[in-house]
C-alpha cells in the first residue's frame, strides 16, 4: 500500500464547494479543488473528531464543523485553533476523469 496511487473517486466529484471524502486503509482524507488544483489533507480535525470535508470553504481554507478550528488547504497549517497541530498532505492528481491518492 505505501508508495502506490490509489483511485478514490470521480473526478467529477470534487468541486470548489464540495470536497470528496475518501478512506484508504485506515487513513480519512479530504481532496479537495482550488482554482483548478487538487489538494488532499487529512480529513479528520486533530481537536475533535469531525470531519473537515463536511466543514466549510473559505478561499484556501476549510473551517472544522464542530469547533471552528481553521486549516490552509494547500499546506494543511493550521490557521485557527483549537487545531492543535497541522495537517498532513498527500500527493494527489486527476487522470482519466478519476481522482488517485498517493500514500507513503
């Protein structure tokens, strides 16, 4: 599993307003699209457990639904507590009109 591509969706489930959800192994990540670029963080709040792709978008940053803990997007810092810490990053593309996530 470390180090392979693993299809987790259509690409056509990815907006601006919508992230996807995906699991792989025991691993929940959120991915996401912003101006046209994918980014994918780990999608549950290290505060509490919620996760951030039910949260809200605003510009590059997806607000935690539960406690208002803010993250950047493109780099998983943490922006607002109570995060806690950053976020965790993952190498993600599009290819053939579906979404591959690489986990190492």
């Amino acid at each position: 599993m470390a180090g392979e591509w693993h299809d987790v969706g259509a690409i056509d489930a990815v907006s601006e307003d919508m992230p996807l959800a995906a699991k792989v192994g025991e691993r929940e990540i959120g991915i996401y699209t912003i101006a046209g670029k994918l980014y994918a963080i780990e999608d549950v709040c290290p505060h509490a457990y919620a996760l951030l792709s039910q949260g809200f978008m605003d510009g590059e940053e997806v607000e935690c639904p539960l406690h208002g803990a803010k993250f950047h997007v493109p780099s998983g810092k943490c922006t607002k507590e109570p995060g806690g810490r950053d976020l965790k990053s993952y190498p993600v593309k599009a290819e053939g009109g579906r979404v591959y996530l690489k986990i190492d």
